[in-house]
C-alpha cells in the first residue's frame, strides 16, 4: 500500500472524527431527501427526449460535461454477441469463483474508453452544495437544478487523491455508491443514460472477443505493455495509480482493463461462482442484496498478475472503510481501497423510471452479510 495513504490517514483521523460528529449533530431537522421519484421522473424524460433525436447506428462519440470548463469524455460501442464466461479449469492463476465457464448473450452498449478520471469526477465531488451525511442538500437551498437535487457526498476532509495524482489520473477510493450517484448526476448533466456494468458486459467488454487469460494473450510476460499492476507501477520505489491510456487498449478500443484501478460492477458477489445449468445465460444481473459484496473487476496497480486477469475477481468488504472514523461509515469513501475505480456504461435501451431509481441507489441499501466470507485477495 502507498506510503502517502498511510500518512494521509493518520493526519485525517482526528479532522474525520470531529467533523464527523459535528455533521451527524447538525442532522436534526434536516429537510426529507429531494432525491426520489420525482427527481428520477424528471431526468427519466430528460433521457427520453434525447434519445428520440438519435436513433441510428451505434457509433462511438465524445461528450463534453456542461459547466465543467470543457471536461470531456469518450464512449466506445460494444456490439451485442455470445462469449464464453469465466475461465477454464487449466487457465494459470484461476480460482474457483470464476466458473463453471458457460455461454452468456450480451446486448449492445457502450462503454468508456478509459476508466473515471478525476478530470471527470472533479466538478461533482466538489459542487457549492452544502450536503448532509446522506448527501441530501443542507439546509433551505433545495437545489437550484436537477444537477444539484442528485445526492452528492459531503466535502471531502483530505486530499481524495491520496496523493497519487489527479489530473489525467483514475478515480479510487470511491463506494459503488458514490460511483453510481456519479453515473445519475452525469445523466442529468448529459442527456444520456450512465451506470456501472454489469460483470457479464465487464467481462465481455474486457475480453474484446479473446478466450485467453488476458484480453492480449496468455504471456504473463507481456503485461506490461498492457497494464499497470504490482510488477510495474512503482514511483520512486512506491506504487501508485498512473495516468489512464498509457498503456495498449484492447482489440475493441478499451484502455486499462487490467490493472491501474479495479472497477466496480453492479452484481452481488457470490463465492459459489456462477449458475451452472448449461443455458445460454441473456443480459445476466445478480442484483445485490446487501451492502458486501459486490463485485469487483480488472486488477490493481496494487495487484499480482493473476487478479488482473478478464475473468479474475474481487468481493467488496466492509473492511474497506475500516480506518473510516466516522460513526456512521461513510458512505461514499473508502479509507482502505485507494485500489478500486469505475468505468461508465450507457446501453441502448432506458429503463423505466423505477428501474433507473432502484439502480441508481443500490449501492445505498442492505445490510451487511454475516454469512461466510469470501477470502481475502
């Protein structure tokens, strides 16, 4: 783990902890969260009537966030098909959660070309809302815009970068949740649908039609050219997170699938593996029951070679936050998981007003599990 986390963590601890309490005591009387149907409604139209002027091929674009100074973004088209997923019993480095390996059918989506950087991110982590633990806007201001009614977390109390670099560099430590009220505030923002993928339309979009270990092949010895993990990302002798697209994309024009930061999906983690009846398995979601686990995919800066593998995966866990002080956790940073970041998916289709809401909130409902653990990666 960098040193600077470390360092970072035990400056913040006591700033945590006192701005903490003050927050949750500052709560009585807070105002109902604005951040409901109708809320969803209102940019479930907005997404409609943009959609309505684009019908046509799925063609890649660039999209440029309003009031960002500019920032911009790009989204690759995945075509819909089959793949094979999972791995093989005789695949180097496989654990048992990544099969059996059975046939699943994908519909079309795009997805970004680079993983979340904090170019992108920026602008809504630190908007001039004043926000509650919830993320629900403070006081009387209720919102001046949509943008501003989506739940958005607290300011951060230290440097969220940890130190690792910002501009140009992934977003890490941030919750599933976090990362989806991103995905609805950039809805709001854009006109266009955003969430996290799904791990079937991760995995299929990582493997770029390959069925070897890694999108490029078998040779370990070539990851370097591809991904930054343990092996390669130190700094002056400590690892750290790099720059996006600096490394080779993918055979479909995806950069950093494996390693720099690992990404979430919007599935429940289960240590079984997969469904193993032999059908051909369409748009597969295991939506999530509780707050862990959740999956996690791609690898690390901070990872061996193997975790960075297309079908290598990782369980969520509340020890993430554990050097979190706060009492509630917090629900939109992660103390211990400066390793984890997200990519941005739009499919084709737009839900319905109740599923855009059910999705976009997921990473804010259910308990603990309690159950056995997955072990530890």
């Amino acid at each position: 783990m960098k040193l600077a986390v470390e360092a970072g963590l035990l400056v913040g601890l006591i700033v945590l902890r006192l701005a903490g309490l003050a927050e949750a005591a500052g709560e009585r009387g807070r105002l109902e969260n604005p951040d409901g149907r109708e809320l969803v409604r209102r940019i479930h139209a907005k997404l409609v009537a943009r959609a309505a002027g684009e019908k046509g091929a799925v063609e890649g674009y660039e999209e440029v966030v309003p009031g960002s100074g500019g920032v911009k973004f790009r989204m690759v088209p995945v075509a819909a098909g089959k793949f094979r997923m999972g791995s093989p019993v005789g695949e180097k480095g496989r654990r048992e959660d990544e099969g059996p390996v059975g046939e699943v059918k994908v519909s079309a989506f795009w997805m970004g070309s680079h993983e979340v950087t904090w170019d992108l991110f920026m602008p809504w982590l630190k908007a001039p809302v004043p926000r509650y633990r919830d993320g629900s806007v403070r006081g009387n201001v209720g919102g001046s815009s949509d943008a501003d009614a989506v739940s958005g977390p607290t300011s951060p109390y230290m440097d969220p970068t940890w130190g690792m670099g910002e501009q140009g560099y992934p977003v890490m430590g941030m919750t599933d949740h976090a990362a989806l009220k991103f995905c609805q505030w950039l809805s709001v923002q854009t006109g266009h649908y955003y969430r996290l993928p799904t791990e079937a339309e991760w995995e299929y979009a990582a493997r770029a039609g390959s069925v070897t270990a890694w999108s490029f092949g078998d040779a370990e010895a070539e990851l370097g050219e591809h991904a930054w993990f343990y092996g390669n990302s130190a700094v002056e002798g400590v690892e750290t997170t790099h720059p996006v697209g600096r490394k080779k994309a993918n055979a479909w024009g995806l950069f950093d699938m494996h390693g720099n930061v690992a990404e979430w999906t919007m599935d429940e983690y289960v240590p079984g593996g997969y469904p193993g009846d032999g059908g051909v398995r369409e748009d597969p979601w295991r939506v999530p029951l509780g707050r862990y686990w959740r999956v996690v995919r791609g690898g690390s800066w901070d990872d061996d070679p193997r975790d960075t593998r297309s079908a290598a995966r990782r369980a969520s866990r509340a020890s993430w936050k554990a050097q979190d002080p706060q009492l509630p956790k917090s629900l939109w940073y992660l103390t211990n998981a400066t390793f984890v970041g997200f990519r941005l998916v739009r499919p084709v289709e737009i839900p319905s007003v109740e599923e855009l809401e059910r999705i976009w909130n997921l990473g804010s409902v259910g308990e603990d599990r309690d159950d056995a653990r997955p072990a530890e990666r």
